[in-house]
C-alpha cells in the first residue's frame, strides 16, 4: 500500500495536484460494490491533502477555456449545497444529509472555543451513526476535526470514499466556507485545511477529462 501526500497552496491547486497524480500512481480496479458497480476506479491507497490558504478565490477548479470541457462543479452550486452540509434539511428522497449530523455539531464547537478556551482536543464534528453502514450508500465524509492554533481556525477533514474529479473541489468549497462562518463566529482568522481518504478516485468516465486537464497522453 502506497501513502500520498500532496501540498497545495489553494482549493484549485489541490484539485490540479491530485488530479495530476492519481493519472500515474492511482489503482485501477471494478467496483464490487459501490456507487457505478461494475465500472473501473482509479485510486489513491491512502492520500493526504494540506491545503495552506485554501480560502483564496476562486475555490473552484480552473479550466482554461480552450480545452473545451466544463468546469467539474457547476456554477451556483456550492451555494446550493452549502444548507445541506450546515443545517438538517433533507428532501424525502433522501437518506441524510451531512448536515442532520453537523448542525448541532458547529453550534457546540464555537461555544466550546469561545466559552472553554481554545487549548482543547475535543472539538471534532462527526458525520454518520452505527446505523449508516446498512444504507446503500453510507456517507462519505465521516468527520471534521477542528484546531485553533496561532489565532487560526483549521479543519482535519476525513472521507472514506471520495469522487476526486466532482466531489473533491465541491466538498472542499464548502466546506470552506463552514469554515470560515465558524472562525468569524469564535473570532479568530480562517486557517488550513488538511483532508485525508483511502478512497480518493477517478471514475473511468472521466478518464479522459482529467487527461486533457492534465495534458497527460
């Protein structure tokens, strides 16, 4: 099993980074089972992002224009999915949402650095139950951890299975954004975030893409 770790300076950076590498030293396999069962993966064993000022605009992945692809993350909606990571609503379709499990969560964590002091191991926000391994599609981000440290407010993000090419920008961009709502409510400056998975990957759908992208043959 092969560790990775990619330093960015921004959310775009990261993406391109990630992208980059995963065309070389990701593994390739079929889903068992999964989301897109029978399809091919190529994945990261285990990989780590540090993301050093990813509050930089745009958030956003850049594609120039003259490669003639669409943007991974359509435009408006990062916003759109924001309510769904920050508060407990949920359309009846739906199994959960990331933020049925993180709203109390965020409100506990900015009392607990603004009442108790900020020299603390305890700030962590999980996401998901026992409960959620018999759905058919678990969630995939399954904890924010939090750290104030030099008057800054950092997130340590983990995902147990991650769509690099569209979940990775618009999961990042907002959760970004919930971090920046919540260093402004503790009063202290926006930090880094560090993101970790063993399940970063490419479906073989945009294989292509990413080659392009990338410049990659």
């Amino acid at each position: 099993m092969k560790l990775h770790f990619v330093k960015a300076r921004d959310l775009p950076d990261a993406w391109f980074q990630a992208v980059y590498e995963i065309l070389d030293q990701g593994r390739e396999y079929v889903i068992d089972r999964g989301s897109c069962e029978g399809q091919q993966r190529l994945e990261f064993d285990y990989i780590t992002v540090q993301i050093k000022h990813p509050g930089t605009r745009p958030l956003l992945p850049d594609i120039p224009p003259n490669l003639g692809i669409p943007n991974p993350v359509a435009e408006g909606y990062v916003e759109q999915y924001l309510p769904y990571l920050m508060t407990s609503i949920k359309q009846e379709n739906e199994d959960y949402t990331y933020g049925q499990y993180l709203e109390k969560q965020i409100q506990e964590v900015i009392r607990m650095y603004k009442e108790d002091g900020f020299g603390t191991n305890q700030a962590f926000m999980t996401v998901g139950n026992p409960e959620t391994i018999y759905l058919k599609d678990p969630p995939c981000l399954r904890g924010i951890d939090t750290r104030i440290r030099d008057g800054r407010l950092h997130f340590f993000v983990y995902f147990r299975s991650w769509d690099l090419w569209n979940g990775f920008p618009a999961n990042l961009a907002a959760i970004q954004m919930l971090k920046e709502y919540m260093a402004q409510e503790i009063g202290v400056e926006d930090g880094q975030i560090v993101a970790a998975s063993k399940g970063l990957h490419l479906y073989d759908y945009v294989w292509e893409l990413a080659k392009l992208r990338t410049l990659k043959k």
